[in-house]
C-alpha cells in the first residue's frame, strides 16, 4: 500500500497558510516613494537587457534590498488574483572626487563644481519579474533632493503595485539601476497555492482546481488527482530553468479521478507540476516539490554531461540548474588519480547548458575536466580523447614565474609536483637534464601560458623505447648465458631428460594398474557378479584382464596358455593377480592341496581358474606370492575362515565390506588420497549390489542361458 509522501491539497506545495492579504482595487499599476522622495512609473512594460558595470561619475543612487509582499488584486469582492507588491531599497554610493590644487584655477571653476554638489540624484530603476508564466520589466524614476544626499547613507525605498502571478508559482526579481554602477539584485519566492484560506475564498479559479495527492509506491512515484468523473483538467511536468526557456517534458488532458505514475529516476530537483482546469481564463499552479528530495539530487548528478565545443569551448549539460565548480586536471597514463591544475589555474562557477572557454593555447588528450559540488567531485570526463586520441606518456611541465623575471620549473607527477633539477628518486628528476633540454630545443607542446606561469607537455616515448630496449637485450644476454650453460652440462640435462621420462612412465603406469582377475565359474549368477566387478574396476582406472572377457582367444589357445600369457603381462608391468574365492574355488584349492587333480569334464572349457592352479599353488608353496597376488571373497556368499591357509600369505580380503583396502592393493602405492578412496569403494559397491542381490535370491537350476549377459568385453 502506497506510504503517504506528501498530503496536499492542490500540488506539492509548502505546509498551507493562513494568509491575512491587503486588497488593491483596480487593474493599474503604480508606484510610490517614502518621504522625501519623488518618483514616477513608466507606462507600459520594458524590454530588460541589463548593460555591463560602469564606473560611477559620482554619488549615484543604486538598490541595495528587495523586499516583497503578497497582496489581492481585486475587481470584486470574490473576483480577485495573487498579486506581488516589491519594495526596493535605495543608498547612495560613491562620493566627488576633490581635484587638486592646481595654479590657474579660478573662482568660476570652484563655482561651477559646486553647482552639482547642490543638486538632486536621480536614478532610473529597473525591476524584472519572471515566472513559469509570466515575464514583465518596468521602469521607475527616482528624485533625490540634495538634502538627503549623503555618500553611504540610505535615501529610503520606491514602493511598485504589482506583479501578477500564478499560484503556487516560483518567481525571481531583479533590480538594477541605468545605467548600471553594480551586480542586479536578486531574489527567489514561492507564491502559495489555493490552500490559504483568504486565497481560496477571493480567487473564484480556486473553487474549480482539482485536489491532488502525491505518494510514494516502491520506486514509484504516484499522482492522485481526486475529482469528480465529470470534470476535465490539464496537467503538465516541466523542467523549471531560470537560466533558459521552459522544457515542458509531458503534458495531458486529463478526465477525473486520475492517477499517474512515475518513475523514480525520473525526479529532477526542477521537476515541477503545473494543474489547471480546462476552462476559459483558468489558473495554472505551479510547484515544484522534489527540490530537496536526495533521490533527485542523484538523478540530476547522472544525467549531467560535458560536452566539448571546438576549438576550446566546453558545457555542461544538465536539466536542472546545480551549484558547481570547474577545474582542469591532468590524467597521466597510468591509472592515477587525475591531478587537478590549481593553482596555476583557478575554479570556474559553471552554468548549466551555457558555453565556457578553457583558458587554453592547445587542446591535449590528457586534460580533463572535473566539476565538483560542494567539494564533493561529481563529474570527470577527458574531452579531448574522442578528438585527439587516447592518453599520452606525456610529462606535464609547470613553470612559476616570480617577481623579477624569476622562472622555476616542476614536473606534475602522482607524488606532487618535482623540481627538474632535484635529487629525488622519481621518474622526472632522473630525467631532469633530458626534459629541460626537450623544453629549450621546441620540442615540448605548450598548453596555457599566463601572467603566473605556463604549462607544458613533453612527450616521454623515446626514454620508454630506450628502457625497454635495455630491458630486452638483459632478456638476450640471459637466454645466451643459459643456452651456454645447456652446451657445458649436456650429459646431465640428458640424465635430467630420461629421469623426467621415466617419472612420466611411472605415473601412467600407477594411474592404470593391470589386473588379472580368477575365478571359480560356480554358476551364471556369479559370472554375473564376476563382471560387475571387473567392469567397475575398469572405470577407477585398471587395465582388468578377465576370462569372461576373452572366451574367443580361450577356445583358440585354452586355459593354460591364456592364463600363462595373462600373468606373466600383468608381472611384468607392475600389475596383482586377483584370486576371487568361491565355494567352487575354494573345492578346488582342496582338491590340489590333497594331491588329487580335479577330475575332468567337471569344469567347462573356458574355466581359466581350474587350469592357472598349477602355476599358482608353486606360488604361494615357494613364498613368491606377497606383492603379486590379492585374495577377495564376498561375505554373503562365503565364510572369512573357509580360506585355505595358505593363501593367507597375502591380504584376503571381504567384499564389499573391505572395499578401500581391496581397492588400495590393486592400485598401489601411487593411488588416491583416503577421501577419493572412499568415494571409489562407494561407486564399486552401488555398482556390485543388484549383481550381488541377484545371487542371494533363491533360484531353480543355474544354466546359462540365452538372457545371460556375462558383462562388457565379452567375444
């Protein structure tokens, strides 16, 4: 729900007033003065266009104050309008200048000075009122008898009945005599609205205005004009600027009740509303309520530019008049802050949207305009790099100029401003001698000469490519002194090489580990477990030899000669031999530890784990199977303690519940950290689970059939 922002009755104006006004009879302007004064009021309205300052000839009249006063212009009772009653103050100035005693001057001269001694001042005074609506000028004669003559002293005041205006209304007076001996006066008020009392009363255009709201929605700023269906009113947003013409920004003919919406970055502190209802003769009021609202004040700030106007002329361009102050500085390349020229040059007062002049001879990319408020910096723009390109490596030189022709010079750097001729560790002063030399010998951009100084740029990029040539050719001394290094110590960069080599072999090999896998071929659902194992194993990485994989190569060759050649690869590169225990297996090892081969036909041609018990056995009988061979068993399928013991000369381990340390054998000392171990186990188990939860389940007779898939790899 919208906050309230401001309650007003007709616009955003002032708190309402109670307002006691004098009423003035009769459309005529007049004037009068206060005792002893005489003056007279010019018909008709003036163009004003004040004159430059002159000097006085003598005791002149000229305003010193202006003071105004609120009164009813009445043509009846009821039928009246806001009127502006201004009272300007007068003083004489300046004083007659005694001339010296000089031989040959007589009596007739001293008569004829001090005839005007004795006579009356007489002053032409201008007054010049302007509103959003209304632009008038008059002009007053004003009569000084001689009496009240006295330089310094005020004379009294002249008194005009008045300038009619608008309510709500912001207006500005001037004040200035003809010609003109002084800056014109000024002064700035806000006229009230229709909420007075009296005012609402005696103005009949009161009675018709629309009463208008004002909130605020979020970042919205809401116009509620509350009335009636049937009445008809026009509403208008303009830009009020004393200092040029009026910028009305949207205008409406509106039917009531009405609400409008604006943005808030559309609040200017100039922004005013004018409203009015559509009828012949109607008053427009005007106010302007975002003067002091932050939130504009910011926005005012955003949308300002700088806009340069060749040769040297620059502007800023902005809605709403604003207090600011104008500076040169220099941006040197580099990222530092800009460095303001003050002194030698001094703060400009800057008017909106009014051309200025740089006090300068030539324009350079590196100077910047910087415009502040309050001493706050506002705006920073570098005209000139559209123009003139991007920033130089120039030295900016400032030269002082002191009583008696003495010259000092200094060059502009972030730490201050450095003596040519100094012993300073900074980029000028070592190159000092070089920059005056640049200076005498032309070669130095001359940017403002002045009464106090001058400033200078030298260009900087012939010491820059002499740096980086010394820069580089320590570059090549130092690649010539490794490379010849290289050339004595060949034979070590050799072993270096072939270390390096090997280092790179060695950590290929521990990230893919071989691994043979046997096992007893119990039935399809083991087979079935056996290549979920060996497929997750393949993806840790292992280079996983299996005889489920490999049925094409065992019926060519046969289980013997395929588990010969599988382990003595996986030997010889650093690879384990994984015995899988089964109860099948575990049959088998029984059988051969008694001495009684297994009987043939009882196992199928493929089984590579009756065939490699053979070699095997030798094994571990010799004490050669630590380091070459990893047991496992599943512990749902088989009992710890059901292992023959000899096999427990090398780690026998369960699965799944011994996964990291199953996982950590194969792949050697070169393997993961504890946290990747971890994470491997747990992707080996998701991927064991549905294989190992099929062979828990009760089944008939086990046969291969044609829906069993022995996994991945298999011919």
């Amino acid at each position: 729900m919208p906050v309230s922002w401001f309650l007003l009755s007709l616009a955003l104006g002032r708190s309402p007033v109670v307002l006691s006004l004098e009423r003035i009879v009769g459309p005529q302007d007049t004037a009068r003065c206060s005792p002893g004064l005489s003056c007279h009021l010019w018909d008709g309205d003036l163009l004003c266009l004040p004159g430059s300052i002159v000097s006085a000839p003598g005791p002149v009249l000229v305003p010193t104050r202006l003071q105004t006063e609120l009164v009813l212009r009445c043509h009846q009772e009821t039928d009246c309008d806001l009127c502006v009653r201004v009272t300007v103050h007068l003083a004489v100035r300046g004083h007659w200048e005694d001339p010296e005693d000089e031989e040959g001057l007589g009596r007739v001269a001293d008569a004829e000075l001090e005839e005007p001694r004795n006579a009356s001042l007489q002053a032409q005074v201008l007054l010049s009122f302007h509103s959003y609506t209304t632009a008038r000028c008059v002009l007053l004669e004003v009569e000084v008898p001689a009496a009240l003559v006295q330089p310094g002293q005020s004379v009294g005041s002249v008194v005009f009945d008045c300038f009619e205006a608008a309510l709500g209304a912001e207006v500005q007076i001037w004040s200035y005599t003809q010609p003109t001996y002084q800056k014109e006066l000024n002064f700035t008020q806000q006229l009230p609205d229709c909420r007075g009392h009296e005012i609402r009363d005696s103005i009949q255009s009161c009675w018709a205005l629309p009463w208008l709201n004002v909130s605020a929605d979020g970042d919205n700023v809401q116009l509620i004009l509350d009335v009636s269906e049937e009445q008809h009113f026009g509403l208008s947003l303009y830009w009020n600027q004393f200092d040029s013409p009026t910028k009305p920004w949207w205008h409406r003919n509106l039917t009531g009740p009405h609400t409008i919406t604006l943005n808030h970055t559309d609040l200017v502190p100039c922004l005013c509303i004018q409203v009015w209802p559509l009828e012949p003769d109607s008053v427009r009021t005007s106010i302007c309520p975002f003067r002091k609202d932050p939130r504009a004040h910011r926005n005012l700030w955003r949308a300002a530019r700088l806009q340069l106007l060749p040769p040297r002329g620059w502007r800023l361009d902005a809605p709403c008049s604003l207090p600011a102050e104008a500076t040169l500085c220099w941006q040197a390349l580099g990222g530092d802050p800009c460095q303001p020229l003050v002194p030698p040059l001094s703060r400009e007062n800057v008017t909106v949207n009014e051309a200025l002049e740089f006090p300068l001879l030539k324009g350079h990319p590196n100077l910047c305009v910087q415009v502040s408020s309050w001493e706050k910096l506002q705006l920073q723009e570098c005209l000139w790099s559209d123009s003139l390109g991007p920033l130089k490596d120039d030295m900016l030189l400032v030269e002082t100029r002191g009583p008696q022709n003495n010259r000092s010079l200094c060059a502009l750097e972030p730490s201050g401003c450095t003596p040519l001729l100094s012993g300073a560790s900074t980029r000028a002063a070592r190159l000092g001698e070089h920059l005056l030399q640049d200076l005498q010998s032309g070669q130095c951009l001359q940017l403002w000469d002045g009464d106090l100084g001058a400033l200078w740029a030298c260009p900087m990029n012939k010491y820059t490519h002499q740096r980086w040539a010394l820069v580089w050719l320590a570059c090549l001394l130092l690649a010539a002194v490794l490379f010849l290094l290289l050339l004595l110590k060949k034979d070590h960069v050799k072993v270096w090489l072939r270390l390096l080599k090997e280092d790179v072999h060695a950590g290929a090999a521990a990230r893919s580990r071989a691994a043979l896998l046997l096992y007893s071929a119990d039935d399809e659902g083991f087979e079935r477990l056996v290549g979920a194992l060996a497929s997750a194993l393949c993806q840790l990485p292992l280079r996983v030899a299996v005889d489920l994989w490999s049925r094409r190569e065992l019926s060519a060759h046969g289980p013997l000669a395929w588990f010969h050649a599988q382990r003595r690869r996986t030997l010889q590169e650093g690879g384990v031999v994984v015995l899988l225990f089964s109860p099948g297996a575990v049959a088998l090892c029984h059988e051969w530890l008694r001495d009684r081969a297994p009987a043939s036909g009882v196992h199928g041609p493929h089984d590579a784990f009756a065939a490699s018990l053979s070699c095997v056995l030798p094994d571990f009988l010799q004490g050669r199977a630590p380091g070459r061979y990893v047991g496992a068993f599943f512990e749902s399928l088989l009992r710890a303690d059901a292992v023959p013991t000899l096999f427990r000369a090398v780690p026998v381990l369960a699965l799944p519940s011994q996964l990291p340390d199953f996982l950590r054998a194969l792949q050697g000392p070169g393997g993961p950290g504890p946290g990747r171990l971890a994470d491997r186990a747990e992707q080996v188990s998701r991927a064991l689970r549905p294989a190992l939860d099929s062979c828990l389940r009760p089944q008939g007779p086990r046969t291969r059939g044609a829906g069993w898939d022995p996994g991945p790899g298999l011919e």
